[in-house]
C-alpha cells in the first residue's frame, strides 16, 4: 500500500489546496478492513505508540477501504491534542474521500477514551453526517493495545 501523507496549504487566492509531503510503500497490506490493521500500520509505520505527546492522526478512504491520504491533524501536549471537525471534514472532502477514520495516541498507554475524545467523536459523527461522509471510527491507541470507537459501538457519540 502507499501512504500518501498531504498537508493544506493556501493558494494564491486563499484558498485551501492539497500538497503532497511524503510517500511511503508499506507492503504489509493493501487496504485498511479492520481495525487491527490500522493499528498495526499506526505502530508501524508512524510509530505513534512511541510518541510522548499526543498526535492525531486523518485517514481518508475510498469506497473499498482503499487509504487516499493521511494527514497529521495535531501535535498536541502529553495529554491533549486540538481536533476539530473543521479541518477534518476540509481535508477528507479535498482528497476525494468516500470516508475516513481519526486516530490519536495517548502517551500514558491507557486507550481508554476521555470525555472530550467522547465529545470530538460526537461532534464528527454530526458534522460528517451532514455532508454524506462516512465516519469509519476514531481508534485510541495505547502503549500496547488500542480503543475502538467503532469495534465498542459508540461511533456515533452516544
């Protein structure tokens, strides 16, 4: 699979568009189907079990699961990174995204969701809802294991 990492820049007119920064061949897989490959390939590649301050971390999909980019949303604090639907929904929508999955670290090793990731997920379900993208899951990952909202039936918030 290639990992095509983008970031947002502004035009001329000030207007977002999409630069591509890295590609990466990762030959593990093909697509992302479970959330035990995405986990997998976070560890793997992004080393985000590692990272001593809290990142997340936009997967964008086509239809069949197929990854078309992957953005760095935040670079946080030890225990808080700024997400917000915003830029989330700017960057999914730019790639051509059929749906996507937000994955964020927790330095301390616990995945356990916190209220504002409760809250984000929330706030994404809604948001994402509204303009017809799909939101896969938002996974926590940990020291050695991970959280998935999707896997623990809580995407949309509730």
């Amino acid at each position: 699979m290639r990992i095509q990492q983008y970031q947002v820049v502004l035009d001329a007119d000030r207007k977002n568009i999409l630069v591509k920064e890295s590609c990466t061949y990762y030959p593990a897989m093909d697509k992302l189907e479970h959330v035990g490959e995405i986990d997998k390939l976070m560890r793997e590649v992004f080393e985000i079990q590692r990272r001593a301050e809290e990142y997340a971390y936009l997967i964008c999909m086509h239809t069949k699961c197929k990854p078309v980019g992957f953005f760095e949303i935040s670079h946080g604090t030890c225990d808080m990174a700024v997400v917000n639907p915003r830029e989330i929904l700017i960057r999914a929508l730019l790639c051509g995204a059929a749906g996507f999955v937000l994955v964020h670290n927790h330095p301390g090793g616990d995945p356990s969701p916190s209220r504002e990731d409760d809250r984000i997920t929330k706030r994404l379900w809604d948001a994402a809802g509204l303009i017809g993208l799909m939101f896969l899951d938002h996974m926590i990952i940990g020291e050695e294991s991970y959280y998935s909202y999707h896997m623990e039936k809580r995407l949309n918030g509730e």
